[in-house]
C-alpha cells in the first residue's frame, strides 16, 4: 500500500449539540481541528483533507496550511461526508484505501493512525478499525463505551464479530473499547453508503453494525490507549490540560 493510493479524511461539522463549534474550539492555541489535521498529517500515509459543509472550518485549516474539501450540509453520518469528498477529490478513482478519522480525537497519536492499515494487508479484510483493552472497572458496564467482540486472529488483530454498548462478551477475560476511526478499501465504503441503515445499526445506535449485517468484514488492530473524544465541556478542558502551552 503505497501513500499516493491512501487518503486520509476528517470529516468536521459546526453542528454537535454538546459542544457547538466543536472544531473551532481552541485547544492550546489552536482550534481543535487544527490539532487532529497535525496528527494525521504527522502519521505519514497519504494526503491529508478536512472535509466539511462550514466554509470557517475550511478556512481555520488551510489558515493552518491544511487542505479542505467543501461537502453538502445534508449528510447523516460521517462516512457519508468523507464518500462525497473522495470523489470530489478522485473522481478519476486513484486512491484505494479511504482512512476516516473523527475530527474530535485531537489526542490520537500518529502511530495508531498508521495502525489501522495492517488488516487491510489481508485480502479478505474490506474495512479495518482500532480498539484498547478496557483498563477502567467503570467503561465495562458504560453504555457510551461501545464494546467489539472479535475472534482473534493474532495478539494484535480481532476479527469483529459484534459491536455493542452492552457489555460484552460475557465471562472472565479483556473486552475491547472501540475506537471510531477507519480504514475502508474504496469498493467498501462505496458499498457501505449505498446501503440503506441496518436493524441491528438503529437499535445500537452504532453505523458500523450496518457493514457486518451485510456481511462485510471488518477487523480490529489492538492498540494500547483509547484516544481522548472530546465530548463535552469536561472533556475540553481535559484536552487543554494535555496539550495546553504554557
């Protein structure tokens, strides 16, 4: 997988009801988005592009020296945004494989990034994603911790069985926290976004189920530490408190 047929996406919207302009919000100097565009970047595996629907996200990231992409205002999830702007950007189908990471994650460390490409090495696999070890007695049992159940194909690797915000599986052993970024073969988030929401997805309230209901193949690589989601009011200034300038 060479960096020229990967591209990494980040889809950004002004619209999250906890945090209203949550992209924008100033982490240590720097708007939020600015933070996660520097750590994809500094992950090194393809160009790097915030798609978005607000003209001031696109202009706080090429501001910064980043590049943007503008989408429609209309899309219901994030996969949906990244799709349009890949074929804004590619129309001519270049790129292979799509990376999707959240534009909340501004504490994601670049080498996990790259992390999520080592199940795509395997043919089978169409859609590779992250999860930690759950290391917090409190997140076993907490429905916004979404828990993957998966086989294991090597210490590192799961293939996914099952996403869930109960907890799961049952028994002694680890359980996995998932971590919401992507990496899609491009034939794969084609098929994804022209598949209509799943039984299993509404239910959990979780877009990923929607790909294993179809039976496509998802597989995890296990990573040490969940990255911080920035959420709400609390987590912001946890944010700041880890990348604050003094």
């Amino acid at each position: 997988m060479t960096e020229t047929r990967a591209l990494v996406l980040i889809p950004a919207r002004m619209a999250a009801t906890r945090l209203p302009g949550k992209p924008l919000l100033d982490i240590g100097g720097l708007p939020m988005i600015v933070h996660v565009l520097r750590r994809a970047e500094a992950a090194r595996i393809g160009r790097v592009i915030v798609a978005t629907d607000a003209p001031e996200i696109a202009e706080a990231v090429t501001a910064h020296g980043g590049e943007a992409v503008m989408t429609r205002a209309d899309h219901p999830s994030g996969s949906d945004r990244i799709f349009e702007a890949l074929q804004t950007v590619d129309g001519a189908g270049r790129i292979d494989t799509v990376i999707n990471v959240q534009g909340d994650l501004p504490t994601i460390a670049p080498e996990d990034i790259r992390a999520v490409l080592a199940p795509l090495a395997d043919a089978s696999v169409e859609i590779a994603t992250l999860a930690a070890v759950i290391a917090r007695d409190e997140e076993h049992t907490n429905p916004n911790v979404v828990k993957v159940v998966g086989s294991p194909v090597n210490p590192t690797r799961l293939k996914a069985l099952y996403f869930t915000r109960a907890t799961a599986p049952y028994g002694e052993g680890p359980r996995y926290h998932h971590i919401g970024l992507y990496a899609y073969r491009r034939s794969a988030l084609a098929r994804f976004v022209a598949l209509p929401p799943s039984p299993l997805e509404t239910r959990e309230k979780l877009e990923q189920l929607r790909a294993l209901e179809a039976g496509m193949r998802i597989d995890v690589t296990v990573v040490d530490t969940v990255p911080l989601g920035v959420d709400t009011p609390h987590d912001l200034e946890t944010a700041r408190q880890m990348l604050g300038r003094s």
